[in-house]
C-alpha cells in the first residue's frame, strides 16, 4: 500500500491474520442462558479479545437444523458430530501466535484461579490453527481480515485433512478456486 487513498485489493494491507482459535462448546442443560451471558459479557473480552495481537472475534449458534447439515456424519472433530452448539472464533496477527499464546495462558488461568470460569459446560473442539491461504470469489472481497466484524449471519467451517501426503498449502491448493470443495472430501 502506497498511498491511503489510492484503494488496494484485499492483501495489500499491512495487517494480516496469522493464526485463529476456533472453540466449539455446548452448555450443561438447563446452564444455555447463563452461558451465554458469562460468555458476551466477560469470557469473549478478558479471555480474548483484550489480549494482544488479537485482531477480531466472533460468535455463532448452532441451531438443530443447521447441526442436522454437518457432514459426513464422521465424528473426526465433534463427538457426537452435532455436539458444539455454540461457536467463537477470533484471528491473531501474522507472526505473533507465540506471544499471544503465552498471554492467553496465562490469562485463563487468572481468570479460571479467581472464580471467572464456568464449569457448566463441556469443551467440544477447542484449538489453534495456522492460517494457510484464502479463497476470494469476488474481485474486490471483504478481506479475511475483517469478515469476523463484517457481521455476518452466519459461517461454513470445513475441515480438511490431506490425503496422499498433502500437507495444509497442497490440500488448499487442490482445491482453490472449484468452487467444489465436495470432489475432494
């Protein structure tokens, strides 16, 4: 970027998303509303997004009808697979995943050690993962970077894993631009 106001394309801003947490978690029964409020009004800020190097963070419900949708009906992420109801992730700049990481743990135990936890819930898939590359359809896309405050309605979460010796990059690679992530599952 060489100028503000000549507007550059998606990747030509300096902030760049390096890693993301991805958590999915399901309340005890009868625990769905008081979750909900410990987590938007303390866990989403002093658990995250007030840490460093944390660029955004988003939330989601998985209703029913939308868990009847996963496939394939494989329990290789949630167990059950229409475990996880309700779902947060949040971006890390480029090349600061280790400081933050060592923020966020020291955080959490804070919090949990000073009665900021909340026990009535169960852990579905809770993990860090490394950004790759992204896939725009449009030529002038909302950038990766900011599609978690662009306030979308909702979210499609693939996971993939490589075949025939296929690292991360390959796998992507395989499929960019097809529109057809399906062929390749």
């Amino acid at each position: 970027m060489a100028y503000p106001l000549d507007v550059g394309g998606a990747e030509d801003y300096p902030v760049k998303v390096g890693s993301m947490l991805l958590t999915l978690v399901d309340p005890n029964k009868g625990y769905e509303s008081a979750y909900n409020r410990w987590y938007e009004r303390d866990h989403f800020y002093a658990g995250c997004m007030e840490g460093p190097y944390q660029i955004a963070g988003s939330r989601w419900v998985a209703t029913r009808e939308l868990k009847d949708l996963r496939w394939p009906k494989s329990d290789a992420v949630a167990s059950p697979v229409d475990a996880g109801s309700y779902v947060a992730i949040y971006w890390v700049l480029k090349d600061k995943h280790k400081e933050w990481d060592e923020w966020a743990q020291v955080q959490v135990h804070h919090l949990y050690s000073n009665g900021r936890g909340f026990p009535e819930r169960t852990h579905v898939h809770t993990a860090n993962f490394d950004y790759v590359a992204v896939d725009y359809r449009d030529a002038d896309p909302v950038p990766m970077t900011l599609a978690l405050d662009h306030g979308y309605p909702g979210i499609f979460v693939v996971w993939l894993d490589g075949r025939d010796g296929r690292d991360a990059a390959a796998t992507h690679a395989a499929f960019a631009g097809t529109r057809r992530i399906g062929k390749y599952l």
